[in-house]
C-alpha cells in the first residue's frame, strides 16, 4: 500500500516536470524569438491575452495601425521599440492581403 502510494507521487511528480518542461516550448512556436516580442509580452498582456495576436487576421498595414491604436489606447510602447514590435508582429502574423 505504502509502496504504490510513492510510485504514484512519484508518477504525479514525473508528468508535472513533462508538463512544465512543454508549456514554454510551445509558446515559442507560436512566438518565435525575435527582436519585438519582449514588447509584446510586457506591454500587449497589460489588457488582453496574448491570443489576439494568434488568432488575429491582419494583412501588414493592419498590424502597423493596431500598434498606433493601442498606443492610442494606452499601450505604454517606448517610441524607439514601435518599429522592432510592428515588424514582429507583421513577420509573424500578418496574412496575404487581397
Ligand atoms: C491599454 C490597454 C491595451 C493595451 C496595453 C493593448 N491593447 Fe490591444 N486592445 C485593447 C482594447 C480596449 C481592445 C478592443 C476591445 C477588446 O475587444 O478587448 C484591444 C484589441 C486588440 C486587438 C483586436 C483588434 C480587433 O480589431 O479585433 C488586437 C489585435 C490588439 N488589441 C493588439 C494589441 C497589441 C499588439 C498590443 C501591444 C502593442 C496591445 N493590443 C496592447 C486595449 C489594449
């Protein structure tokens, strides 16, 4: 009884290290490394999640007045990172534009 007890924390112990171990690596599949995404994840997780941006459906210029109209809102964006954080965003989740 004893013994399947630890095996059982020792099961729960193991799957919780798998599960923390796969968490951050999927969250950088969907934002890959790059100049821009410390903005991202410091400035656009201030008033909503972070999947406005993965499920977004933004052509390039979309993304570009989104940025302006969250500052515009009040997304505290220092002016030297606006650039870094449009191209970012535009690199990795802007759609084809008909
Ligand atoms: C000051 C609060 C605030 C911050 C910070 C902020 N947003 Fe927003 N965002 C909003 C509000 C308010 C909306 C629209 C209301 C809603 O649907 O939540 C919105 C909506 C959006 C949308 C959906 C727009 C649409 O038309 O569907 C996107 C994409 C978005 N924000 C991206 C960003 C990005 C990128 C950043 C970082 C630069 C950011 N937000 C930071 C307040 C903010």
């Amino acid at each position: 009884m004893k013994r399947s007890f630890r095996w059982t924390v020792a099961g729960a112990l193991i799957s919780g290290l798998v599960f923390v171990t796969t968490g951050p690596i999927s969250s950088q599949e969907v934002f890959p490394e790059g100049k821009g995404r410390d903005t991202l994840f410091l400035v656009c997780t201030q008033c909503h999640a972070l999947n406005r941006m993965t499920e977004a459906r933004f052509g390039a210029d979309d993304w570009e007045f989104i940025v302006y109209d969250m500052i515009s809102r009040g997304a505290p964006v220092y002016k030297d990172d606006i650039e870094d954080l449009n191209k970012y965003l535009i690199d990795n989740f802007a759609i084809e534009e008909q």
